[in-house]
C-alpha cells in the first residue's frame, strides 16, 4: 500500500524534474528571507539563479549544526514568527542547541509524511498506534502522533517512561503497532518477560523504530521477542524530524527517502565532496518544501550508502541503507543526543577537577548505560570521602539537569587515567548493537 501513490512513484525524470523546480525555489526563499543564507551565497560566489539543473546543487554551501547553533534560536528562520505554530528542539542539549518552527503548512507536510511512513509500514486507520516516542520538544512523540491521526488510526499517545504502565495498556488497549526506539523494543519485551507476560501473543504487528542506531542482530530479535515486523524509521529535528525517510514492509532493506521533500546527497565527510552513488559517506539533505526552516544542504554527520535500484513495492524513491555511525563524535544514550564536549563543560565548571576524563558507554540487558570517570586534583584528593562523593553527586546532577542523561561518577586519583599523543580517545564504547 501506497499513501501518497502519484509522489511515490513518480518516474525518475519527472520526480528530478519536480526536485529542480523545488530546489530553484527555496533557493530563491532563503537568499531572500534569512540573512545568513544571502551572505553565505555571496561568499560561496553564488545566486540562486545559478541553479540550472540538479547537479548545481552542489555549488551551494553546506550548513552545519554549527551555524544552527550560531543563529539560535530563531536566526534561520524564513517567515515572521506569527506564521511559526510549533517550535522543537534536539533532544539533550543544554538549549543553546538547534531549534526547528513550523508553519501550519509544515506541519501537515510532516502529518503526511509520518502517514506515508506508517502506510509503508503496512499500517491503515484500522490500526490502534502505541506512541511510545517521547512528546515534548523532541519531535519523535508529536511526528508519529499527527502522522497517525493523518492516517486516521487510533493513536495511544503514552509517550515514553513508566514501563510497567506500558505494558498494561500493550495488554489491555490490544494495540497494533508500536512506535518507540529499538531499545526501547527490546526493553519492553525483557521487562514484559519478567512479569510474566507473553509478549509474543499481544495483538502487536508492526514497530516503526527509530530515533538511534540500530542493526539486522537487533531486528532479529525484536521481531522474536515481541512476535511483530521491526521497521527502521529515520529523521532529524532540523530537517523535519522523523519521516525523512522509512523502510518499506515489502523490500524491507534500505530506508526511501521521501525525495519529493528533500534532496539527499552522500559526501566524504573530510573532503566534503560528493561520493559515487552505493558508496558510504556523510548523508547531506536539502528541504524542498518546508516554509518556517528551509535547510540548504545540511551536514547530518550520520554515515549511510544511497540505493538506487527500484524496490518490490513499487516506490522510485532512493533508498539509504540503516545508519552505519557517525561522522563525529556524537552519542545517542537512552534517546538522548550527547556529545562528549558537553559533558566536558559541565566538568569544567566544577572546581577541583581536572580536564582528563573518560566516558564509558555500555548496555545493561537492553539498557545504555553511561560512566564518567574523571581525574580529581592533588589537592582534592586528600579531601574526606564525603567531600569526594558530595563531588560525584553534584556531578551526576548536573549531567542529569543540564544533558537529560544519568550517568554513574566515579572520581580518580590524579594522573590515573590514559594520555594520548594524538587526538584523545575519550568516549568507550562497549555497546554492541
Ligand atoms: O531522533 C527524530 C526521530 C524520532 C527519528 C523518532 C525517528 C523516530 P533528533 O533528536 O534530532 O531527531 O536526532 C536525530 O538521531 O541525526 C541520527 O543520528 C539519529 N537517528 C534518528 N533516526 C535514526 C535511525 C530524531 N533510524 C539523530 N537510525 C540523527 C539511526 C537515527 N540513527
């Protein structure tokens, strides 16, 4: 099934045709509307007038989180506030991170897409939807939520938390299809399986999944679990949030890239440059029809491979292979987005401790957990133990407060831990997905 038949099956060329028209226009928006974009044209030597046909698109310049960041919280914005309806921002950051508005219109845009995802799922409006995403300023609860109204399915909108909750109304609401990270997935089935409950004869179909990385191992073995079909869902906040792209229920390999709304493009992450089609590199996406957040050729940092053969389901829509990693040095702990260098910050306002530290990701059954280990100064090394742990509370506080995340502290001795010639190695990864 289908939902928006005519744009997902467009023919190639006039699908390329629709995406240079598109392109030349939010071109022509941006170097109008936001100061930023007019001046990083000029400076790139660059009018939207120069677009003539796709391959221009890679004479304009990237944008990066950075500049998001610069701008915060409203510099890239396209229309005046009073046509912005609803504001979201990336999960995990202490605010000064990237901001995203929409306009009425981008929110039925993004309605429809999150539709078109659930109906290449294989759901319709006879299906009872568990939105198990987070509803707040991350865009995965309120995304799937309007996405599935759009469908005309019954929405649970328990957003996340408050598992044993969960699993009351998984058993008593008999829902159909589940929306909520895979680890989340996997989590629900261990803690069902603990109670006592058959996971496997809930009325469950279908997971649209997402929001992290995840691999085929893990798929296995939330389909075994929990007896349904795991499809794999992708998004960002800044270029819409979930629905940029999604896994078919037919070809089930590779996610289509809603390409009527968004330009996709891989690039080697160090050089910048465009890399051959089927081969990996750093996915770049361009907003076609967003009104409040034009994006022009984000640097997303997340590593795919583009698939360009045509798909049993019939879409002529691009498919981009799971998520590989990332190009930086981003974390995704229970959901929430963490760089390391915020974490860094948060230790550096504290007194008496030094900038050697080390962060050990792990998981624990289903769960991620996180440790930071950081070096105490001579000084406060002979201070009481209760000073010490008052230490490792407060730091743990403010990780939760400032990050979103909990992390076990463990102060230690001075110069104990590891230096490094080269780039410092900070970040342990235990987790094996
Ligand atoms: O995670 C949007 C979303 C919500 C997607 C619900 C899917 C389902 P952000 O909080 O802005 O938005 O985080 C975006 O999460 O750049 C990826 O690194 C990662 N990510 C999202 N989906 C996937 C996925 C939402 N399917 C960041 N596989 C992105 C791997 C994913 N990583």
């Amino acid at each position: 099934m289908i939902f928006n038949e005519e744009f997902e099956t467009l023919p190639r060329e006039a699908l390329e045709a629709l995406q240079l028209k598109r392109l030349q226009q939010v071109a022509q928006r941006v170097y109008h509307t936001v100061g930023f974009y007019k001046k990083a044209f000029d400076e790139a030597g660059v009018t939207p007038d120069d677009i003539q046909s796709l391959e221009d698109i890679r004479k304009l310049p990237f944008t990066t989180k950075q500049d998001l960041r610069d701008n915060y919280p409203f510099g890239l914005f396209s229309v005046p506030m009073s046509s912005i309806v609803r504001l979201h921002a990336s999960s995990g950051t202490t605010g000064k991170a990237t901001v995203v508005g929409y306009t009425k219109r981008d929110i039925d845009t993004w309605s429809r897409l999150m539709a078109r995802s659930f109906v290449a799922a294989g759901l319709t409006k006879n299906d009872i939807i568990h939105n198990a995403y987070g509803y707040g300023l991350f865009t995965g609860g309120l995304g799937a939520h309007y996405g599935a109204e759009m469908l005309g399915a019954s929405v649970v909108p328990i957003s996340g938390g408050n598992t044993k909750r969960q699993l009351m109304i998984l058993q008593d609401f008999g829902p159909t299809a589940i929306c909520c990270t895979p680890s989340y997935a996997l989590y629900l089935a261990e803690q069902g399986d603990e109670l006592g409950i058959d996971m496997r004869s809930l009325k469950l179909r279908t997971g649209v999944l997402g929001a992290e990385p995840w691999s085929e191992k893990m798929r296995q073995e939330i389909e075994a679990k929990l007896n349904i079909t795991a499809l794999d869902i992708y998004g960002l906040s800044e270029v819409i949030g979930p629905g940029v792209a999604m896994e078919c229920a037919e070809g089930k390999n590779g996610l289509h890239v809603f390409e009527d709304h968004f330009i996709v493009e891989t690039i080697d992450p160090v050089t910048g440059n465009v890399v051959p089609n089927g081969q990996a590199g750093e996915l770049v996406f361009t907003t076609l029809t967003k009104e409040a957040f034009p994006l022009i050729r984000y640097r997303t940092r997340d590593m795919s491979r583009l698939m360009k053969e045509p798909c049993r389901c019939g879409r002529t829509l691009t498919r981009m292979a799971r998520i590989s990693g990332r190009s930086d040095d981003m974390l995704i702990i229970r959901g929430v987005n963490v760089f390391p260098s915020q974490i860094e910050q948060v230790l550096l306002d504290i007194e008496g401790l030094e900038p050697h530290y080390e962060l050990i990701v792990d998981r624990d059954g289903t769960l991620d957990t996180l440790e930071i280990r950081v070096e105490v100064s001579e000084a406060m090394f002979s201070d009481e133990v209760r000073t010490l742990q008052n230490v490792e509370r407060r730091i743990a506080k403010d990780v939760k407060d400032y990050l979103g995340v909990t992390a076990a502290v463990k102060l230690v001795e001075p110069k104990s831990l590891q230096r490094f010639e080269g780039k410092a190695q900070r970040v342990v990864d235990k987790r094996s997905i």
